[in-house]
C-alpha cells in the first residue's frame, strides 16, 4: 500500500506535468494559428498587388496620380485604383464597356500614417509629387497595410511605356 503523503506528492507532481503539457500544447496552437493567418494575408495581398501590377504595367497613360488613387489608360480604356476606406478597388470608368468598381482587397487600415497606398519616383529615383509634371513619373510604389496585421506589404511597378532606370 501507499501512504496517504506518498498520494498527494503523486497527485501534485501529476498537477504539475499536466500544467507543463498543456501551456505547451496551447503555445503551439496559438502559433499554429498565428501562422495560418499571416499566410492567409500574404496570400490576400499577394493577388491583389498582382492583379494592380498588371493592370500598371499595361498603362499606356496616366492622368491621375495621388496617394490614394491613380487614374490610367490602356487600349482597353481608363481605369482607375482607388483606396477608399478600408479597401482597394479597380473601376473601370472609360471605354466601352465601363465596369463598377470592383473589390480586390478589403480589411485594409483607413489610416497609414506617414505612409501611403501609392508613392510615385522619378527616373532617378528621387520622389515625384503632383505638381510635377505626369511626363515624369517612372515608377509607381503600391504598399497594402492590413488591419491586425503588423507587416507592410508593397511592391514597385515601372509602367511598360518608361524606360528603364539608369
């Protein structure tokens, strides 16, 4: 037989290698989690960042360009992305037919900071602003900020109709 000392120090030690089990198993969980949403984020934005690059890529003119809004032809017509919100959204507002804007990303932070959606350089890299001339304008930086998400996720795209940086 077993003492009833001998009982509880079993039961105690027992306590404490289940509590040890556990915080383990929740750490690895929560990092699991954690994991699957970032992925799920990057995923998010790596579409919408794509889908963006192209659409730049292939403009044979742009009019507008702001912080939260660039407005560009191609031979298909005008379009134009704009963040607005909490999301991003392409239009196209020019040619025939004209298509409402349509949602590529959501769940994006209304207020970047200092920061903003779209940043725009000249040729030798030095920044472009609106009263510079549209002739100009050589690359157009896209960054994306989720809500909950600390990470920054950004791309450059150098429209078709430049020429390479020197």
């Amino acid at each position: 037989g077993f003492s009833l000392v001998e009982l509880i120090v079993s039961l105690v030690i027992a306590g404490i290698l289940a509590v040890a089990l556990m915080t383990i198993v929740v750490t690895a969980l929560n990092g699991f989690s954690l994991s699957r949403d970032a992925a799920g984020v990057n995923q998010k934005a790596s579409l919408a960042l794509s889908r963006i690059r192209i659409e730049l890529l292939n403009a044979t003119r742009i009019t507008t360009a702001e912080a939260n809004r660039v407005v560009f032809s191609n031979v298909e017509g005008t379009y134009q992305i704009l963040k607005t919100g909490n999301l991003i959204t392409l239009e196209k507002t020019g040619g025939t037919p004209t298509i409402p804007a349509k949602t590529l990303v959501d769940n994006i932070l209304t207020n970047y900071g200092a920061d903003s959606f779209l940043t725009y350089e000249k040729r030798d890299a030095s920044a472009w602003t609106a009263s510079d001339n549209l002739s100009e304008l050589y690359a157009i930086k896209l960054m994306i900020k989720f809500t909950n998400y600390s990470r920054a996720i950004s791309t450059m795209v150098n429209p078709r109709n430049k020429r390479v940086r020197n």
